[in-house]
C-alpha cells in the first residue's frame, strides 16, 4: 500500500469517526417525518378519535414537535375553563399508570427513547385551558 493511500484511508477513517462522534442526534420530530407509514396510523387513530368525539371537540391533532408527541384537543363546545382544568388536572394525574404504557407503545412504535408526551386541551376560542407533558 503506498503512503498517499494510507494516508487518506487514515484520513477518511478519523472523519468518518469524527462525524459519528459530534453527529447531532435526531429530535422526535425528526424521526416522526422519517416514519410516515406510522405518523399516518397515529393521524388516523386520531381521525377516529375526532369522529367519536365531535359533540365535544372541533378538532383533534397528533403531531411531533422537537422532543414531543403532542395530542391537542380543541372543544366546540363553551366549558367552564376553571371547572375543566381541574378535570383534566386530576384525570391526567389519575392515569399515569395508562399514560407510561402509552409511551412505551409511541417508544417502540418509533424505535426512539427519548420521546415526552405533550397533552394540550383548547377552548373553543382556541386559548390553551390545560397543558400536561408526560
């Protein structure tokens, strides 16, 4: 092997080293635009979800922002907004036995550890009534 071969092997092998050292890891949002087929099932779920519930919410959205999965929940219906933070307050805190099993299933769905779960709830004006990240 002559020297200015070995040379650049050598140097291409520490580059390849020194990108995989300082790689910027993926954000969650990243990985749920690589992951279409399974973002598509969580949208459709969600759809679902919509559906069922469309006496109380105008809208329904799953998506991925930075570190976070988020389920928003707008109503269309009027709430009393003190009335309902406290249901949503307790509820959440009453299901995290739930909520982990939820994301462990996201977890391995997306093949990513590093996920938080990001409920937001809106009135029907749009203004944010509840917010809980799990």
């Amino acid at each position: 092997m002559n020297k200015k071969f070995k040379f650049i092997s050598i140097l291409f092998a520490m580059s390849f080293i020194m990108t995989a050292a300082f790689a910027k890891p993926k954000n969650f949002e990243e990985v749920w635009a690589e992951k279409t087929e399974v973002s598509q099932q969580y949208e459709s779920a969600v759809e679902q979800i919509k559906e069922a519930g469309s006496a109380y919410f105008k809208d329904v959205k799953v998506y991925a922002e930075g570190k976070y999965l988020v389920y928003e929940y707008i109503y269309s219906i009027d709430i009393d907004v003190d009335a309902a933070k406290d249901a949503l307050k307790t509820s959440m805190e009453s299901n995290k036995a739930q909520l982990k099993e939820v994301k462990k299933a996201v977890q391995k769905d997306f093949d990513y550890k590093k996920i938080t779960l990001k409920y937001i709830y809106k009135s029907k004006d749009d203004v944010v009534i509840y917010e809980f990240e799990f």
